[in-house]
C-alpha cells in the first residue's frame, strides 16, 4: 500500500496554480450546479443520496484546496491546513444553501446538507494531508564539528 501511495504522489502535479485552477473549475461547477431545477427525477429514488453527493462534492473540493494550500505554504502544520480547508468547505457549503434558496425547485437551507459539506471538507483535507500530500521528514540533524571529528 505505502509502494502505491508514494507513486501516485511522484504522479500528483507540484505547482500550486493547477490545484487552484481546478479549485476554481469545482466552484464555478458547484455554482452552476446549485442553480438548477432539481424537480425531474434522472433515476431511481436513492433515499438521501444528496447527502452522499454533498459529501463526495466538498471532499473533492477539499483535495483541490489543500493540495493547494500544502505546495503553496508547506510552513503551515497539517492541523492548520485541516481546519483552514474545512473552515473553507463550511463557507461555502454555506453559501451554497443560501444560494438555493433563490432558485425555483430548489429549498436550501438545509442543515443536514450542510452537515454533509464540512463532512465532506473534513474527510478530503484529512485524506490529502494523511495519504496524498504528506510532509517530508526532516533530514537528520548534522552533528556538530566537536562530535563529527571522533
């Protein structure tokens, strides 16, 4: 398992900007997404299947927004980015249940899909930091001259 993990993260792009671009394609998405009618059924009746969809929806933002925030201050500890990222996800999660509210089908302000926004935030910044983004270890601090020359 850590062999596969260590080649997808050799495989994961390094620069900031393409993790913030496709952060912003996912907002944009999410925005053109939350405007529309969802009064026709598109398949079977899932019961709650939203909240999946909210989950995975924020999770996916989530891997985009770390990724970015690791490469572009990777000073920042694993904690700081968790809670920046999720505090993120709650903003706009937020911001998205308001924005329903103004779109005809739709209800919005739903506390439980917003559950499933942090949720989703929480997992995807954790999964990242854990699994896709770890920090490199610290090399070995040199020995000072007196106990390097014995």
């Amino acid at each position: 398992m850590r062999g596969l993990l260590e080649r997808i993260q050799t495989l994961l792009p390094k620069r900031p900007r393409f993790w913030i671009i496709l952060w912003g394609v996912w907002f944009v998405t999410l925005w053109f997404l939350s405007s529309r009618n969802t009064n026709t059924p598109h398949g079977p009746e899932i019961p709650h299947f939203d909240k999946i969809a909210h989950f995975g929806y924020f999770g996916l933002g989530a891997i985009f927004v770390s990724s970015w925030i690791r490469l572009k201050h990777p000073a920042l500890s694993k904690a700081a980015v968790i809670l920046i990222v999720t505090a993120l996800g709650a903003t706009v999660g937020a911001i998205d249940e308001y924005h329903q509210t103004f779109t005809p089908g739709r209800s919005g302000n739903d506390p439980y899909d917003w559950l499933a926004d942090i949720s989703g935030s929480l997992c995807g910044a954790l999964g990242t930091i854990s699994l896709l983004l770890p920090y490199k270890r610290r090399p070995a601090e040199p020995l000072d001259r007196a106990t390097a020359s014995d």
